[in-house]
C-alpha cells in the first residue's frame, strides 16, 4: 500500500482567509491537511498555517484556492 504524500499548496497568517480556504477545498472533496506553526521570538508571536492537499488534487486545489482569494 502506498503513502498518500500532501504537498504545500498555501502558506497564510491569517486563520480566517486559511479556514475559509479549508472549507472550499472540503466542499469540492478535498482532502486537506492543515498544519498550524506557531514561532515565538523573544517580543512576538507569528502565527504560520500551512494548507496541504494531496499531491494527486494539487491543480484543483490551486484552482479552488485562487479563485477564493480573488473574493
């Protein structure tokens, strides 16, 4: 059997915009694996989302993802 890999389609720093894009590649079957990345330096914190899809849905994704950002 083999491993399922998931590519990196986004990177944002907004939780909103990257849940919104989660949610539009789960309606259109979309599989995602979102990565939350929390960085702190000594004065602040960075918040950093990475959204993967499966390497196999990586041209839909990137489809679906554009035209949320164009909203």
């Amino acid at each position: 059997m083999s491993e399922m890999r998931f590519i990196t389609v986004r990177n944002y720093h907004d939780p909103i915009l990257a849940e919104i894009v989660v949610n539009a590649l789960h309606a259109a079957g979309i599989t995602t694996f979102p990565l939350y990345e929390n960085n702190s330096g000594l004065t602040s914190i960075t918040q950093h989302y990475e959204v993967k899809v499966p390497e196999k849905d990586v041209e839909s994704a990137l489809e679906i993802i554009e035209e949320q950002e164009n909203l």
